[in-house]
C-alpha cells in the first residue's frame, strides 16, 4: 500500500508494468519489489523445493525469494531479483517455478511430501533400483525444482566488456564510501565509486536518520553532487563489485539503465575489470532473519527492508504489522512505522532488558514462534515466558542483526573472524593486498562511526599513495550503541527456515550434524544450504550458528564456508562479452581473401587465417571434382596458390648465420647468396619442431619461412634461443609475414606464366632450382624462389601486400589462360601427399627427423638445439613408428587419416597396434586413395600388407606398406 | 608490361564515425623496423637523431612527430614511420621494410579514450598513457601498438591482416560508448 509523503520516488512519474500477465502502475525510483508491495501483491515466487508460498524478503541485491523472469523470447531473462530490477514503462514480468498459476502451484503438493525430501534425500532415496535413476527420479526432480528457464534461443542482445583504472576504488556508495571518496577525491587521487544500487545513498536512502542536520538522503545527494564534478571521480552506480582479484583487480557488473540499453549499439550490461592502485570496501551489512516456525510466510521480513520500502518508496508493507527484533533498531523500526500513520500491533523484543517509550504492546525477552496463513501472513504466535499469545499481523518485520558484507576480503583466501559483541563476522585485516574496509562491512554500525570510518580508510590510501591527505572532517549523525542479544533459531517443533532459496531448515542442519556431516562446509553441501542464487548472504551465518550448537561447539570453531566470487550473479554473456560472433577470435584475411570470395571458395580456418579450400567450378557438385581438377591442373598446365599465410621471418646481422646453424639441423652458413634450402628444426627434447625454406638475400639476410601453423611459435622459439642460450650472437629477426603477399606458381608452365609478369624474363641458368633474388613485376620490387611444394617446377613470387589482390587476379586469369587456375588447401594437400612432403600432419610433436626418413639432415659437423637429445637411447630405434606411405590393395579402397594399422592376421586391439595413418587423399595421378603413415619399423616392411582399422567409422582396408613419395621420386620435374 | 594496383588495409573499411569519435585509416608513408645491433644503442639514437631529427624512443614512449616519428615496438626495437630510412641507419641496426605489415588506424574524439578502454586493458588516464606514451599490447585479441599521438587522438596498429576485424571491434565499442552519452 503506497502512503504519503516524498520518499525517493518520482509520483510525477506513473509507470505501467506486468506481473504474471496483470496491468499495474508503478512510480519513477520504484523497484518490480516496491511496485508490487505499493500494489499490495505480497505474494511472488514459489520455493525451489517444496514450492512454498513466498513474499519478499529483503530490499536489496540480497533477495533470496521474489526472483522474477523479465522479457520475452530470446531476449528472456530469468532469475531476476524483484528487488533491485527497475521499474521501466512497460515492462513484462512473471513468477517462475510454479504450475499452472503462482497462486494455485500444483507442485506444492512436494510440500506435504516434505518428511520424504528433507537433507540429503537424494542420496538416500534413489539409490535404487539403478535403472530408475536416470529414466524416473531425475527428470522428475528437475522438473518439481529449480528457477527460471532460459529462452533456449540465440541471444542477439549486446553486452559489453571495459577496463578501468584509479589509485583508489571505493566499493559502495554508502555513508563510508561517500565520505571516503570524498576525503580521497579531495586530495587528487584518482577515485572510482561503484555501487550496485541505482543512487548513492547506502542505508541513508532507508532511514530516517539525519547526517550533519539534514535528512542522511539528502546529505548523500549533496556529496554525490560534488563528487560528480570532480574530474578525478568516476561514479559508477548500478555497478556491483563481484570479485576481488590479484594485484588490484576487481571484477564489476554495470547493469545499462533500460532506455539507455535500448539505443542502437548500446549494451545491456558491462563487465568491468577495476584495476585499482588501493580499494576501500564500504559494503555496508546485511540484515540476518530469525529462523522459527512458518517464517516464510509471504509478508514476513526483515526489519531493514520495511524500513526502506516505507521511508523510500512510500510503501506500507502492512497494514497490521509486528516487529521482532533483538537491537534498537526494532523500536526505530515500530516508530518510523508509526509516524507513517501504519498500525503496529506488537514490539517482541529478545532482550529482557529492553524497554520501551513507543505506544505499542511491548514484549520483552520474547520471541516470535509460529507464523500462520497461506499466501499471506495472518498471525503471528508471541512466546513469552508467561506462555504464548496469537496476535493478527499481515506483515512482520524481523531482525537477528546484522551481518558485515565480508565476501570480497575472502575472495583471496582470507576468512572473517568472530566478534561476539556484535554477533557477528568480521574481516581481517590485510586480507585483500591494498584492500581496506569502512563502516558496517567491519562492524561499524552506527551511522557516526561508518562516516569516521570511510575519512580513516581514505587517508590511510593516501598515505600508501603517497599523496596529501585531505582535511575532512566527519560530520554529526546517529552515535547509538548496536546493543545485541543474539537469536538465530527460536526453539520448537515445525520447519523454520534458514535458507529460503534452497528450502534449507534448522531441522535439516540438525539432521546434517547427525549424520556426521559435522564440518560446515560438508553441511553446506549436504543440505544445499548457500548453494542458490543468493549464495547463502542471508542464511550463513544462522545456519552454521545452527549446527555450532548441534555439534556443541563455538560458532568460531565452527568458522563460515568459503566466499568465493561473484558476490552478485553475473550473466555469462556479460563474461564473454564481445566474443559473440565475429567476436569471438579475430579473423585473420589474406590479400586474396576478396578474389577467393568472389570466385565462391569455401573457406578454412587456419589458426585466425582463412584459406580457401577449392575453387568450385561451374557443374562441380563435390569437393572432390574441384580438388581432383586443380590437382590435375598443378599437374599439367599451371596452378596459383595463396602461400601468404606461411610465416616469413628476416634474419639479419653478422652472426645471422651462426644462428640458423644453431636452431636448424643442417647449416646455413655455407649456403650461397640467391639461394633457398629446405631445413627443420628441433625442440630441446629432440622432436621435430617445424620445417621450411630459408633465402640468403645477402651476406648478413636471410629470409626464414615456417609453417602457418606454427609462425608463432617459431618464432617465440627464436626469441627465446637468442635471448637466453646465445644471447652473445649479434642477429635480430622480425616477423615479415604481413608486409608480403606471396603466391605459389607451380606446373609445367609456370615460368610461361611468370615470364609474362616480370619486367625481365628468367631462365633456368638465371633461375635453377632453389634460386631466389628480387624481380621487378610491372615496376613493382618483388622477390622471387624456385621452390615446390607440388613437386612440379615451381616458384613462389611475392610482393608488398598493398600489391597482392592485384597480382593474385593477374596470375589467376594469366593461369586460367594456360588451362590453368587457382588452387586450395585441398589440392595442395594432395600434391604434397602424392610428393611425400609432411606437414604438421606428420610433425605432430611425437615424432623425430628419424622417423620421418630425415635423420641424415641433422648435421654431424656443427650442434644444434635438440641435437644431443635426439641421439638418446630409443630415439633412433629401428623399432620406432616411421614414416612409409600406404596404398589399399583390398575390395576396400577407403583410407582415414586417424586410423590405425595392424598385422593382417592380428586383432585390432591397441596391444597390437602397429602404427597409424596421418594423412589422406585421393590421387587423381595415380587413380587411387593414397595415405602417409607411421608403422613400427616402416621403412623396413615395404612392399607388406598390412590393415587399417579406423574404429569410429568401422572401416577396415588392407594396405601396402611403400615408399611415402608416390609420385615422381627422382624429382625430375621439380628441377624442370 | 603488368600494372599492379595498390590497395590500403582497411580497403574502405574506414572511415567510420559513430557519436563524437571517429576512426581513419592513416597512410604513415614508409615503415621501417630499426632493430640496433649488439652495442649499437646510443650510436643508433646519434645517426636517428642525425638523419630524421629524432633520438631513438625509451621503451612505451614515441619520439618525433606527425609524418616523420619513431615508435619503440618492442625490445630492442624501434618503429621508424614516415621518412625512407637514412642508410646510415643500416651500420647501426636491422632494417626491415614493414610498409605494408600495419593496419594503422587513428581513433579520435572527445570519448577516444572511452572507446579504447572496450578494447585493451591498459590504463588510459591522461596523467598516465600522455601524448607521446605508447604501448604494445592486446587490442580485443590481436596483440597491437598503441600510440598517444594527441589530446584526444590515437595511433593503432594491427597486423595488416585483422584490418577488418580492428574496424569491426572500434564500430562495436564506439556504438556502445555512443550510445551512453546523454541526450
């Protein structure tokens, strides 16, 4: 019910929303929660397990039990907290966990089931029969618990990620954190402010108390407005800190204000990663619920929240309320109520002490023990030491205390220690590096000493930053002393609630410790207490208070379970924000990317790259037409390929040679200016590394080419042989990958089609195998390499990118002249297979220059790395799996490349395994499939039958045992 | 005789202009990577300063200006842009042409900064990354330099090949931070 008076909502304002398909109006400043309440609609969500009846229970980010679903389609989001989701004009909500209806749910029928589903009843009760488990018990669980659903659809929302520095990050915008902001921003640090809630304020927004003789919302206006403009202060409101990270970094959620994220581009939500010189925490506490019979009747709960939804929305949560509390601020509570014109028909006070000055049945040393109703509160049961006493009440206002808001200082480990005057966990010190708290997150909890507090955190900042400190003074306000009398489960029979949002009683926390699950965090998870949404931040610390007392020990012994980021739910599109679609990895396009589209290539993703697979054809219908043409073509006329991609780096410097010799197996020293060589390389361990060509383009230059695959590595390989194994070596390299567009040029007629480019036509005197230099290509400096990968005369031409779509276009129509054409990966797959060539295929990391039939390549004149280590004992074994090619010989003719190769006779079980297949294709020289394998002792069995037996697909072929270069073994055509 | 036509990384990808910021593509004449050998430091600085009328930049700082600048590019490497280099720099250092290695964007505009801080982790604020601070660092995932090149304005630099992706990623944060100023 909205009552009179200011509060901090806009009336000029009105704001139509939806609740489970109903019309309702709303103010600007409202909450769905304090909308709702103004609407009188106590009733909003079903409990997970036993689908019990639930009203709010809190007025913040805390809220274990008004959880609502908001939007539609894929844009539907579940799970949202009721309390601090904003009321926007049209705005559509429902209640989740419930059917049909919230207010008629048939799965409350689990609630009379409820001696049968208490702790632990999944791991009792269905244990058997077996068969059940999966088929019966598990989809009916799923189905009776849980939340809310997903849409199950794509989500085209957008989300946002961002970095933020500052010398100090101030965490809630409370009365420390306003003031140690304030106190900071005042001496020249760079401040950041975050707040979860939309306004700064904290609790002033709640109460009525007043900071330096006005309202505290007003003063919180006040310092927010200076802060505001500062230039060295960044407010960040509806920003929740969620995690404390190392060397300063804290991870943050703004929430987009709807019409904000409704703009074009904009976001929904940002994650923000902090990273902060020094941080004060002023996170304020959290008020703790009484566990006693029925306490989650709709219209009961905490003391705080009736406060806030009365003093700042204007909302009578009640019409006939009682207060139950153990501090003073139950009778802050009773008189803010009455001042509201709201009828207050008891004060249960558990101190025997109190007194009393309101106009208010009063009850001393008393406790709340029963509620009873239905989808609303009617009554509550008074016990009193005289006896018991039922008093009709709509809404209850509870409080067990405080708790300070510790979870960020023990994100790194850190754990809160026990202070019994306030009942309560406090941080330690130091637990977070650079982190420091403020107000009542360490138990400050009268208003004065919170503003104290956030001055004291801020200078002791200032002095770790080395800067001034402001003189700041904090101003008069509430002094009053927290004067607890700790209750946290009133005895008797029944269920009482602890945690509200996994249906977790006192009864079943007892019934943990029972069963010997003593220690809090085998009761936590034995019961699921903490586990849901809310992260136990309402339930904590009464339950282990709970279970210190079954087990008959100290709630210090006992100790809390531990707080592990985020502190508020994060959405996991917000974590990935930006790597949605083209997001998701860079895309990494060659100087032909635009010529290869256009001619309606498939493309494949080599680490970021995209080559192209084939270039269809008009009235080819399968890959392996476009692929046996341009194999064919290669073959007898002229191919073009996009070799860009292959890593390029430039050696330069007096021992550049030197150094070649000692990351290659074979040397490079000796080899001639305008000269190519084929080397690979070892790792330190042995095994091949990578392979390629390198040029001599002067007596200090070399040009080293890696594969695509491995350009990175290789050339952190360098970095690293350089900087730490030969750091005496005068040579520098750089990558030149990008500054050439390189084209393969292979066939019978490639220099046919290169001489028609170059300014000055090459022969095989100017130009034999394994030649290189620079050309000239219609004025434009070029280099030139005879080298084949196609085993045909060949070439690789390369110009400064700017020039590559433009030379790829010529050489293609030029080629396309000649009955020739562009070719991709899968062409160049099989003409390297036809040739023997390997690729990473085959250097998959496990195999030395021994195995692949290349052990003569590693020098015995001169070290290099990986040398020593691939002469151990079994590294050359005849006995290894060595490389040998493999044709079928049987009625199969299928060969897959992951399959495993077996003695004709044997069982195709891995104790017999013999070796396996690497790569694969279909030769249309030879008219057949043809593979490249490793088999035990391979060089030495050809000519063998052996069996391939591919398990996935369960295809077996019988192969012979060959030579892996199937096709023109003296290399004739190569040299032309 | 063939006439090779030449073409700009971004290909029309840039210019874009979304709220008060604005990304262009910039053609910074001749790259150069000036790597000093062994010893060679201060000689190098000396024939840089000699020849372009700037000393070789200290790590994450750039030297020299509009059209003729040197960016420190990593270690013991320098980004020689504008001028052809002055042979006498070869005595001294490795010379590689990187001419057409770099996708180099310029980002400008009141909310310049608001727009990188989408992109890359590293601290922006004025009194840290100032005019003439440059950095090698990650840009979404492509490892890119960053250049404070003016008040309100930007150097970046990708590889040549993500020119696409790098127009993609600024469009996406420019429309977000666009898109949160009042109105």
């Amino acid at each position: 019910m909205r009552i009179e008076g200011k509060g901090l909502i806009d009336r000029g304002q009105q704001i139509n929303f939806q609740f489970d398909g109903h019309s309702y109006q709303g103010f600007g400043g409202d909450t769905l929660a304090s909308a709702l309440l103004a609407n009188d609609i106590a009733l909003m969500g079903r409990s997970f397990k036993y689908h019990r009846p639930r009203g709010v229970l809190s007025a913040g980010s805390e809220e274990p039990n008004a959880l609502v679903t908001t939007g539609l389609g894929a844009a539907q989001e579940p799970n949202v907290r009721a309390t601090t989701l904003e009321l926007h004009e049209g705005l559509v909500t429902k209640s989740q966990n419930r059917w049909p209806s919230l207010g008629f749910d048939l799965m409350s029928l689990n609630d009379w089931a409820a001696p049968f589903l208490g702790a632990g009843f999944y791991y009792k009760t269905f244990m058997w029969p077996k068969a059940l488990w999966e088929k019966l018990y598990e989809p009916v669980i799923r189905n009776a618990a849980g939340l809310g659903a997903l849409s199950g659809k794509h989500n085209v929302e957008t989300y946002e990620k961002a970095y933020a520095h500052c010398d100090l990050l101030v965490i809630g915008a409370g009365p420390a954190g306003l003031l140690a902001a304030l106190t900071a921003a005042r001496a020249g640090a760079d401040v950041i402010l975050a707040e979860e809630d939309t306004r700064t304020g904290g609790r002033l927004n709640a109460e009525t108390l007043e900071v330096d003789g006005k309202p505290g919302a007003v003063w919180a206006e006040e310092i927010t407005a200076e802060l505001a403009q500062m230039d060295n202060v960044r407010i960040m409101t509806r920003t929740s800190v969620v995690g404390a990270y190392d060397q300063g970094t804290f991870g943050a959620l703004e929430k987009v204000p709807h019409d904000v994220s409704m703009r074009l581009g904009a976001p929904r939500e940002c994650f923000w990663r902090i990273v902060a010189k020094r941080a004060v925490l002023a996170a304020g506490a959290i008020e703790r619920p009484v566990a006693f019979r029925n306490n989650d009747r709709p219209g009961i709960m905490t003391a705080g929240a009736v406060r806030a939804y009365l003093n700042r929305w204007r909302v009578a949560t009640g019409r006939n309320v009682v207060v139950f509390g153990n501090t003073d601020e139950a009778h802050r509570t009773v008189a803010d109520l009455q001042d509201a014109g709201v009828h207050v028909s008891a004060l249960v006070d558990a101190r025997h002490h109190a007194k009393c000055d309101l106009d208010v049945p009063f009850y001393a040393g008393a406790e709340v023990c029963d509620a009873g109703g239905g989808k609303r509160l009617e009554s509550v049961t008074i016990r009193t030491a005289k006896g018991t006493e039922n008093v009709q009440a709509d809404c209850l206002a509870m409080s067990g205390g405080w708790n300070p808001t510790v979870n960020l200082t023990c994100h790194m480990g850190g754990r809160p220690t026990w202070d019994r005057d306030i009942a309560a966990f406090v941080p330690v010190d130091g637990a977070v590096p650079g982190l420091s708290t403020a107000g009542a997150c360490q138990g400050d909890f009268s208003t004065h000493k919170c503003l104290e507090a956030g001055v004291a955190a801020a200078q002791g900042a200032l002095d770790d930053l080395g800067l001034k400190r402001a003189d700041v003074v904090a101003p008069a306000a509430e002094d009053g002393v927290y004067d607890i009398y700790p209750v946290y489960a009133v005895p008797g029979k029944g269920r009482a609630w602890l945690d509200f949002q996994n249906d977790v009683t006192v009864k079943d926390v007892k019934q943990a410790a029972v069963e010997n699950f003593q220690s809090v965090e085998h009761m936590k998870r034995y019961t699921t207490q903490g586990m849901a949404t809310d992260q136990g931040k309402n339930s904590n610390v009464a339950a282990l208070a709970v279970l210190a007392d079954a087990t008959g020990r100290g709630i210090p012994e006992t100790g809390t379970t531990t707080y592990r980021p985020p502190y508020t739910p994060v959405s996991i599109a917000s974590l990935g924000a930006g790597a949605q679609c083209k997001g998701f990895a860079p895309e990494r396009f060659t100087t032909s990317h635009k010529a290869t589209q256009e001619k309606g290539a498939p493309f494949i993703e080599a680490g970021l790259w995209y080559r192209p697979s084939y270039f269809p054809k008009a009235g080819e219908t399968h890959w392996r037409q476009s692929c046996d043409r341009e194999v064919n073509m290669v073959r007898n006329a002229v191919g073009v390929c996009d070799v860009s991609t292959l890593g390029k780096i430039d050696v330069q410097g007096p021992d550049a040679g030197a150094f070649l010799d000692f990351v290659y197996t074979n040397a490079f020293s000796t080899l001639k200016v305008r000269r190519v060589r084929y080397g690979f390389m070892l790792r330190e361990d042995g095994h091949v590394m990578d392979d390629g060509t390198t040029a001599r383009l002067s007596e200090q230059h070399f040009v080293m080419t890696t594969t695509t695959a491995a350009a990175g590595q290789v050339m952190r390989h360098l970095e690293f042989v350089h900087q730490c194994l030969v750091p005496q070596m005068d040579v520098r390299f750089t990558s030149v990958t990008e500054q050439w567009a390189q084209f393969a040029v292979a066939g019978p007629q490639s220099r046919d089609l290169l001489n028609d480019l170059l300014d000055t036509p090459i022969d095989d005197e100017s130009w034999p195998f394994m030649a290189c230099g620079e050309v000239s290509i219609g004025g434009v400096k070029g280099r030139l390499f005879r080298i084949s990968f196609s085993g045909e005369h060949a070439y690789e031409v390369a110009v400064p990118s700017r020039y590559g779509d433009s030379l790829f276009r010529t050489l293609m129509t030029k080629a396309e002249a000649l009955g020739g054409g562009a070719y991709g990966m899968e062409a160049l797959n099989v003409l390297r297979i036809e040739k023997g060539f390997i690729t990473h295929a085959e250097i998959h990391g496990r195999v030395t220059a021994y195995d692949i039939g290349m052990g003569g390549m590693v020098s015995g004149k001169k070290d290099c790395i990986g040398k020593a280590s691939a002469a151990r004992p079994g590294m050359v074994e005849e006995s290894r799996e060595r490389m040998v090619g493999l044709k079928p010989v049987g009625e199969v003719k299928e060969l897959i490349a992951g399959g495993h190769l077996f003695d004709k006779g044997a069982e195709a079980v891995s104790a017999n395994d013999q070796g396996y297949i690497t790569s694969v294709g279909f030769s249309p020289t030879l008219g057949h499939n043809i593979a490249l394998g490793f088999l035990k002792d391979g060089p030495a069995r050809h000519g063998e039958v052996v069996r391939m037996v591919e398990h996935l697909n369960g295809v077996e072929t019988l192969c012979e045992v060959c030579h892996p270069v199937f096709f023109d073994a003296e290399g004739g055509r190569t040299r032309g | 005789m063939v006439e090779l036509i030449a073409k700009t990384p971004f290909d029309g990808a840039l210019p874009l202009e979304v709220g008060t910021v604005s990304a262009s593509e910039v053609d910074t004449g001749v790259l150069t990577s000036v790597a000093p050998y062994k010893g060679k430091n201060k000689a190098l600085s000396e024939a840089l300063k000699g020849a372009h009328g700037m000393a070789a930049p200290a790590p994450n700082r750039a030297t020299g200006k509009e059209g003729s600048r040197a960016i420190w590019f990593g270690r013991e490497m320098v980004l020689l842009c504008g001028p052809e280099p002055d042979a006498k720099l070869g005595k001294h250092a490795a010379l590689t042409d990187q001419s057409d290695a770099w996708a180099v964007a310029r980002l400008e505009g009141e909310n310049a900064a608001q727009v990188l801080a989408r992109l890359t982790p590293i601290d922006l604020r004025p009194g840290v990354f100032k005019r003439g601070h440059t950095a090698r660092t990650e840009l979404q995932h492509m490892m890119a330099s960053i250049t404070r090149i003016g008040e309100r304005s930007y150097q970046i630099m990708v590889f040549r090949a993500f020119a696409q992706t790098l127009a993609h990623d600024l469009k996406i944060a420019m429309q977000g931070v666009a898109a949160r100023q009042p109105r």
